[in-house]
C-alpha cells in the first residue's frame, strides 16, 4: 500500500513538508456541472434572474475561492495563485463550469482548482434556487493538471 503523505509515522493528520522541494510552473483544470430545467437554463443564458448576473457573480465567486483554499481546506498550502479563471458552457441540461488555476510554487493547485469550480457550482445554485429548486450539482472532477514531481494528468473517462 503507497504511504499517505497526509499522515506522521503514527497515522496523525500532518501538512507535508514541501520546503525542499523546488518551484515549478504547475496548472490545474477541474469542472462540475449544474443540471436544472430548460427554463432555467434559458434564464441563466439571457440573464433574466431576479438575483442578476448570474455568471459574472459565480464567476467572482469561484475566483475568490480559490484564493483561499488554505483557509478552508486544514492541510492545504498557502500558494501565489497567478491565474485563476472560470468559464461556462450551456448544455442541453446542464451548465458546465471550468475552472483553471496556476501557479509557480512547490506544490499543485488541484484543490483550488476543484473548489473554484465548486463554489461557482454553489453560487449558481444559489442565485437561480428561486427559479429551480431541483436544481442538481454534479460531476466535481480534476480535468487535468501539469507541473509537479507527479508529471502530467488528463482524464480520460467522462461521467
């Protein structure tokens, strides 16, 4: 079995020691998608909601997050985030989020990336509940990612 690296010798909770590791150039892609109704969807697209803008605040929203992961995640670092973006495509049912983070540093940025794309997810949740309570979040997954001792990482299977 592969030894976590989350963990003391005695299976304690422990941030890793990555200060002597070296910087590299590391970036990481993660999606999630909102399913809801057509008319909703259709809202969302022509921007119709009572609450506004529903991609420019979840956008801002998922950016924000992701600058602050190390305060909501115990054992993640701190990172220099230099780029953090959110897109949006519209689906048949669905709104696809994905989210993009680099850094240079010496660890990666799979969790901001991951918990960008979930809180623009949450953020369009809330914004268009009014419209839609049955509203679904789903597929919260790493596309891909680059940079680290681990190399590179693309997914190949989609849900």
């Amino acid at each position: 079995m592969a030894k976590l690296t989350h963990t003391d010798e005695t299976g304690k909770a422990r941030m890793v020691d990555v200060g002597k590791k070296d910087a590299t150039s590391r970036r990481a892609v993660a999606s999630a998608r909102v399913r809801m109704s057509p008319e909703t969807l259709g809202a969302i697209r022509d921007n119709t909601l009572a609450k506004g803008d529903v991609l420019g605040v979840a956008r801002v929203a998922g950016i924000m997050a992701a600058k602050k992961v190390d305060q909501m995640i115990p054992l993640a670092h701190p990172l220099p985030i230099e780029y953090a973006g959110v897109e949006f495509e519209f689906e048949k049912d669905s709104l696809l989020i994905r989210a993009e983070v680099a850094v240079d540093a010496k660890t990666g940025v799979e969790m901001e990336a991951l918990t960008a794309a979930a809180v623009a997810a949450l953020t369009v949740y809330d914004m268009a509940k009014s419209a839609d309570r049955e509203m679904e979040i789903t597929d919260l997954h790493l596309d891909q990612k680059s940079g680290g001792r681990s190399g590179e990482f693309k997914r190949t299977n989609d849900p």
